[in-house]
C-alpha cells in the first residue's frame, strides 16, 4: 500500500521490473501533487495503475459531511482493519486548515471530549497520518472552496488522538510533510493535553513546529478533573517544558481553554489563566465547548464567552475567542464516529 511505505522504499513495493524511475514518479503523485485515484497517474503504465488502485489508499471515506456553506468538510474515515478517524478542513479567505488525527480513539479520557469518552483503539501509522493531508489536497484540487486557497497550507494535530503518546510516528509523519511533501514546518501545529517528556523532547527537534497547549483549567484541583494526565504531569511541570520549547524554538506557544459553563468560565479562572499565559508569553484561544454524546457539559452563552475573553484580557493576555465551526455537522473530534457508531450507517450530507 502507497502510503503506508516510506517514500524512500517505494521502489521495493513496486517490484522487479519496473524501471528506477516509477518510484521517483509514484513518489510524485504520492506526496508532490496528491491525485484522489491511480487513474490521474498518466505518465504510469495502466497495468499499474490498475494493480495499486485499489490499495492507493489506507482508509476509505465512510461519511463526508459539509458546513458553513461549503467552507468546513468532514472526513470520517474507515482504515482497513475498521478503525475509524476524522479530519476537518477549513477554509478561511488566506488560508486553507486542516485538523488531522494521530489515533484511533483516545486513552487521555478528557471528561468533555468525544473521542476519550469512546477510548482508545489504537495508534496511526505514518503512512495514515500522511494520507489524511494528501487525500485533502487531492480533494481541493477537484472542490476548490469557497473564497479559500486551493492548497492545504495549515496542519494542525488537534484531531482524534493525543500527537505526543503516539511520538515516533507522528515525527515521522511530519518528516514526510515537510522533506517530502514542501510543507513549510512553520504551518504545522503540534496539540498536546501535556505530555511533558515529550514535550521536551519536542523542542530539541529539527522543525520550527507550533505547539499548542490544551490547558483547559488554571489549577490542579480542576485540571485533575478535566485532564486526568494532570496527575501524572501537574501544570507546573507542563508548564515549565513548553517554556522550554518556547525558547528552544523561539516560537509563541498557544493556550487551548475549551469553555464549560459553570466550570472553568469563573473570574478566578480567567486570572490563573492569564497568570500562566504571561509566564509563557503565549496566546490564549478560547474555544466554546462542542457538546459530545456522553458528557453532560455545555458551552457559555456568547455573553459570558465574552465577558471571560474579556476577563482574561484585562488580565495581561492576548486572547481569541476561535471560530466554532462545524457544530451542525458534528465537528468535534470524536462526534461524528460517535454518531456513524450509534447509527451503524455511513452519510454524506451538506
């Protein structure tokens, strides 16, 4: 299977017979201009074409779901051995996002989070991580967006899974997205709930990488409850390694706070936050809570959204309320698995 082999052995995957020169080709339509089939592959001979379209892929699209009139799309896609993951696209007037999962479930057991609450299955394969991006960019070129790029200029590892507990895999990933693929390592987000060795571990990388903290509580007492890694790696220690990627890379670090009403939307709250915020000289990125199947947790109305930005604000820090998108196709990672799960039945929908 294509994408589930390095670039560097595709040679082997191709077998005798073929000339050197197929898999500088094959690499070309693998990882430089993603084609959404083997038939696109003109200068490849049919009998080829034939035998790798069926495994071109690592997964299949089980459902496809659109929003925001055109300008969000979601993936839920079905790996061979049945795994289900999600992506999300975006597409904003400078820029074209794409939110890529790492797993197959989640072993964090975030209390508000979809994918947690189902579990973990298992880790994604570079190839699979990879494939994410190119079917995308493939997609684009035949769907181009609304007011958008036609190119996946931003990755961010925010899907299902937690980037940092599947490490080597990731990393490989990310080599292949920047050294094979041309993408700039300055457009790819890494999102973690704090896995502070790894974390660190991180910043002695090659790659000027964004990292996003997911911090979502100001405390240990909270966090503990919310993130249950915080007792593994209290806030002090999570912390203490992003600054230290923060100087390592000399790159911003972002706050992610997911917004529950009448549970980490408090004045106290906003100020811890704040405090952290300007200890690490980061950006904080407010993001409403995506209410999920198992959880009885809720957003803020959009008055006390902003009167916490604001709060946080007035506190010393740089704050973003982030654009909800995608609440009426099930946009938070983990809902749409969710519901294919409970309804047994693929979907498309716009």
């Amino acid at each position: 299977m294509p994408y589930l082999t390095a670039p560097e052995e595709l040679s082997a995957l191709l077998g005798e017979g073929e000339p050197a020169f197929r898999a500088a080709q094959l690499r070309a339509w693998l990882y430089e201009t993603p084609v959404l089939g083997t038939a696109e592959m003109t200068n490849l001979p049919l009998a080829l074409r034939e035998r790798l379209a069926d495994e071109l892929w690592p997964f299949s699209v089980q459902a496809e779901q659109f929003a925001d009139q055109g300008r969000t799309l979601k993936w839920l896609f079905r790996c061979r051995d049945g795994a289900a993951v999600e992506s999300v696209l975006m597409g904003y007037r400078t820029r074209t996002t794409l939110c890529i999962s790492s797993q197959a479930g989640c072993a964090m057991a975030c209390s508000f989070c979809a994918t947690g609450q189902f579990g973990f299955e298992r880790h994604l394969e570079p190839g699979e991580i990879v494939a994410q991006i190119a079917y995308a960019s493939a997609w684009l070129r035949r769907h181009p967006m609304p007011s958008a790029p036609t190119r996946v200029g931003n990755v961010v590892f925010m899907g299902m899974g937690e980037p940092l507990a599947n490490y080597d895999r990731v990393r490989e990933s990310i080599r292949r997205l920047v050294d094979v693929m041309g993408m700039s390592a300055r457009s790819i987000t890494v999102s973690t709930v704090g896995v502070a060795p790894a974390i660190r571990r991180l910043a002695t990388e090659p790659w000027p990488l964004r990292l996003a903290l997911s911090l979502h509580a100001a405390d240990d007492e909270l966090r503990d409850r919310l993130v249950p890694l915080n007792k593994r790696y209290p806030i002090d220690d999570i912390v203490a390694a992003a600054d230290e990627f923060r100087r390592s890379k000399g790159r911003r670090v972002s706050l992610e706070w997911a917004l529950i009403a009448g549970v980490n939307d408090t004045p106290e709250q906003a100020r811890g936050l704040a405090s952290i915020a300007a200890e690490l000289q980061a950006h904080v990125n407010i993001i409403p809570l995506n209410p999920t199947p198992l959880s009885a947790d809720t957003p803020p109305d959009a008055e006390s959204v902003q009167e916490f930005a604001d709060a946080v604000s007035r506190a010393g820090a740089n704050v973003t309320v982030r654009d909800t998108r995608g609440r009426d196709i099930d946009a938070a990672c983990g809902q749409l698995r969710a519901r294919s799960r409970s309804s047994g039945a693929p979907s498309t929908s716009r």
